[in-house]
C-alpha cells in the first residue's frame, strides 16, 4: 500500500466510530499496541518539546526507507504516534514528501485533539519532516 | 446567606456547554472566570470615560484617574494594607515578585548573600530569584516539606544566617492546596532582620489576605485569579522598603524631573508604576473585589470549606487514586492521578465531559520531583462551584477508568 492507501484505510477504520468516547477507546486500542522504544532511546536528544507527554522519536533509513520508532508515557499519544508510524514508516522520503498527510484532518483527530496535543503532533510531524528532508 | 445558585448565574460563562456537557470549571488556581459586574465594568469604562490616567487636563482623563486610585485603595483595603502609596499595581503575580527581586536584588543582593524559597513554589517565585541570585552571586536556597504538603518550618530556623536577604513563600501551594504557616514564617525570619515576601495568588481568591496581620514585607497576587480580567497584578510592599529599592522599569510616570543629566524619580508606588498603566485591569480588579466583598469572604470561605469536605470523602473512598497532599489547613486545590493513567490522558477524557481540569507539573517541577511525578491532574474549585460538580468529576474519574482498565 502506498501512503494514500494507508491513510484513506485509516480514515475508513476512524469513519465507522459513533462517538469521540470510540475514537479514544480505539487510540488507546492502538496506543497499548505500539512496540514500546527501549529505555536507552528514550533520551533527551530523541525528545520532542512542547508536548504535554513525553514523546521520544528515534528516525533513521533502512534501504532507503524511512525507519521510525515512537514512544510516549501517555496511551493516547501512543495512540496518534502508531498511526503515524503505519503512515511513515518504511516508507520513501520522496513519497513522503510529494504526499500530503491528511489522516488527521479526515479523521477528525486534528479537531478532536486538544489543541495543546494537537500542537505537540505538529511538532512531531515537523521533526520527522525535517529529517526526512535531508535524507531525501 | 451564600447561595451558590445564584452566585453562578453572576458568571455568564458557567451556563455554558463544553462538548454538549454543562461546563464543569475546576481549573480555577489557572484563572477564575468573572461576574458580569467585571465585565460590564470593563465595557462601561470603554464605552463612556476611556482616557489615558494622570496629568490629563480634560475631564475624562480625571475620571480615569479617579477610578484607577480609587481601585488603589480598594485593594489596600481588601488586604488591609497601611497606606494606599504601598499597593503597586503590575501585570500579575509573576511581574510583582520579578519587580522585588530585580529592584531589591539591586539595592541588596550580593556575593555570598543567600535566598530562601520553598520547595513547593510556582516556578515565578523561584526563576525570578535564579536569575537575581546568579546576578549577584547570590546563591538560593530552598525549604523542603513532607509528603502530606506541609512545609518542614523547624529547618528554616537554621537555614537563616547573617547572610540570608529575603525569603519567599507562597501563602498556598497552588498544586497541594496547602495553607503555609506565613506569618510564623514572617515573625522568624524578622527575627534575623529578614524580609519575607509572600505570593498570595493561590490565597487571595480563598481567604482574608492581612499583610498587617502576616507582618509581610512584600505581598504578591493576580488579578485573573479574583475574577477580574488578566493583566492586572499588586504588588504590596512596606513603605520602608519601597522608599529605599530603586525602580524596576524607567519610563513615563514614575519620574519627578528628567534632564539629560540625571532624572530623578517619583515616590512610590509611581515610582513602580513606568508607562501607561492598565487602568482598565485596576477598574475590573475594583470592580472584582467590590463583588467579593458584596458576597463576603467569610461566607466564600464557608462554602468552599464545605466543597473541600467533600472532595476529600469524594478521593479518599477513590481506588486506583493518589491524592497529593494532605495538610491539616488548605484551600480547595487537589491534585491527583489514577494509577497507571498518564495524567494527560485523563485530562483528555474528562475534558469531553465538559469537565476542565489542567494536568501536567503546574510550574512546580521541584514540587513533582518530590512526588518523583512527571505531573498530575489537578482540579481547583472556586466559590462557584459546587457538590455537584464533584460528584460530575468523580464519576468522570471512574469513566476514564474504565476507559484505561
């Protein structure tokens, strides 16, 4: 599946959800699914400020792929981090970047999120962005 | 007679839904929402005298003069200061206490001197006094407390030493509710010549504040968290003191003659007072505690005493709950976190109930160290809330219990 199949298979999976109460059951559904990063990479370099959670993002490439790994203390946010993750990881930095990430706003998570938690994925999106970019 | 019903419909806001709910607003320590009285003295102000205040020549400005020295005294009154000349009016909490620590430190502050804050403060009363003691070389220290909130005081007696310039306590934790001993604290410390400034912005909204009681030299509160609007601060400080510190801010207004040479400047509180005021906030501050003193603090007290019973048999018989602090005397600010349940992720959820709490470390990162905490949910209550409302976030909690479960 390329980037947009995934996201229209997420916003698919979102749409069927009657109320914000299923849409947080299912983020922490997924949240408690995401592979926990190993304490030695929870570090301060892999930290991202300004989210109200700890978020550490460890990024590389594997054959030419973008690897990612997430974490957060919160579940919520583990959640968004393992949707993220089916969307960017190993994928292709130039499909990544001819693509436009529309997954949170078609879910309606972008508006659903506190706006406190909406900045701090912005601010997650934007550092995978930038790496990204230099290892296109 | 304190009826709470009626109370609440003063605050247009309360009747409001957040998500479809009925508004629950506990995240009063953050800010308080204000009675219609506040706002329609900020629109009457607007609306038919707005002029810039002091040295005006036409009749508005004298209004506005008026009002803004008349909300001068209002405040002394509401803390029962001596002089109306040592309230100062700031943009909150936060500028007061950088006022004193910059201008004080200045006057006072040297190599080798010694600070002492507590352990349990906003980060305001601790940054401000970092960055005057690595000024001066000064270095801070700060006042441990035990595990149910209360401050370990008997250390304080021999932290204080020939070389300790001020000590700064918050009157209220505004994480654990906590009521510090302050005017104990202030008699101790003047035992060894020393200043104490006291950071009322979690207390002022809860209880009769006496700075002529406590004997502080300085005090500190918002005016957001008394129901008026943000931006507007006091700054208390005795009169010996205020003579003595040179000014904070240079500008217009708090100068007696300006040459090129040398200017010199006005007496307090003026001298404190550079630029243009925010008289519109020093009406609305008026105006706020003209509506506390219509309600009377005592009967505030008497109803949030009988909220804070409650939310403490509500947490108490709570499983899955961590209560933070437990001190024999507190204002109604709780924080809490279920186990396992990352605290912004209750937050998240009772937020779609319509039930507004805040969570994270609440500007008191040395306060969570010592819970070993990355941060917690905290629920503050004001004299508009009621036991309904606390019975609408316990069954949230357990709602976001069983969300996680």
């Amino acid at each position: 599946m390329d980037i947009v199949e995934i996201q229209n298979e997420i916003v698919a999976e979102f749409s069927v959800l009657d109320d914000w109460f299923d849409v947080y059951e299912h983020l922490i559904e997924l949240g408690r699914g995401l592979d926990a990063l190993s304490p030695e990479h929870r570090t301060e370099d892999n930290a991202i400020p300004g989210c109200q959670s700890n978020v550490w993002l460890r990024m590389g490439m594997e054959n030419g792929t973008l690897k990612l790994e997430a974490d957060s203390d919160a579940l919520i946010t583990r959640g968004i981090l393992s949707l993220l993750l089916r969307v960017m990881d190993g994928t292709r930095p130039e499909e990544i970047m001819d693509s436009e990430l529309f997954f949170l706003d078609e879910t309606g998570l972008s508006t659903n999120l506190s706006p406190s938690r909406s900045d701090g994925v912005k601010n997650i999106i934007n550092t995978i962005m930038g790496f990204v970019r230099n290892h296109k | 007679m304190f009826d709470v019903e009626r109370v609440r419909e003063d605050f247009p806001i309360l009747s409001s839904e957040v998500h479809g709910r009925p508004l629950v607003y506990f995240d009063n320590s953050a800010t308080s929402q204000k009675p219609r009285c506040v706002i329609e003295a900020v629109t009457d102000l607007y609306t038919n005298h707005n002029s810039n205040i002091h040295r005006g020549v036409h009749e508005l400005s004298g209004r506005c003069s008026a009002a803004y020295e008349d909300a001068r005294s209002k405040v002394r009154g509401f803390i029962n200061a001596p002089r109306d000349e040592e309230v100062i009016f700031t943009r909150g909490t936060t500028e007061s206490i950088n006022l004193v620590a910059q201008s004080f430190a200045s006057a006072y502050l040297e190599r080798g001197d010694e600070v002492i804050v507590t352990d349990m403060e906003h980060h305001s009363n601790i940054v401000p006094w970092q960055m005057a003691c690595e000024r001066s070389g000064a270095s801070l220290r700060s006042m441990p407390f035990d595990d149910d909130g209360n401050l370990e005081t008997h250390l304080l007696e021999e932290m204080l030493n020939p070389r300790t310039r001020m000590v700064a306590v918050s009157h209220v934790s505004n994480v654990l509710g906590t009521v510090n001993p302050v005017k104990d604290i202030a008699s101790l410390a003047h035992e060894h010549d020393v200043p104490l400034l006291v950071d009322a912005a979690q207390s002022a909204p809860h209880m009769k504040v006496d700075v002529q009681d406590i004997d502080c030299d300085f005090l500190a509160f918002s005016g957001h968290k008394v129901h008026a609007e943000t931006g507007i601060g006091v700054l208390y400080g005795k009169s010996e003191w205020l003579e003595d510190m040179p000014p904070y801010q240079g500008g217009g207004g708090m100068v007696g003659i300006v040459k090129m040479g040398g200017t010199t400047y006005a007496e307090p509180p003026l001298k404190f007072e550079a630029g243009t005021p925010n008289y519109v906030g020093a009406v609305s501050l008026s105006a706020a505690l003209d509506y506390i003193a219509s309600l009377g603090m005592e009967n505030v007290a008497k109803h949030e005493a009988v909220l804070t019973e409650h939310m403490l048999e509500s947490l108490a018989g709570f499983e899955g709950l961590t209560l933070y602090g437990n001190a024999p005397l507190r204002c109604p600010v709780f924080s809490f976190n279920l186990d396992g349940i990352h605290h912004y992720d209750a937050g998240q959820i009772l937020d779609k109930m319509g039930i507004a709490v805040r969570t994270g470390t609440h500007c008191a990162e040395p306060l969570m160290d010592h819970y070993g905490i990355t941060g917690n949910v905290r629920a503050s209550l004001a004299m508009y809330n009621t036991v309904e409302e606390i019975d609408i976030l316990a069954e949230g909690l357990r709602k976001v219990q069983g969300l996680f479960a």
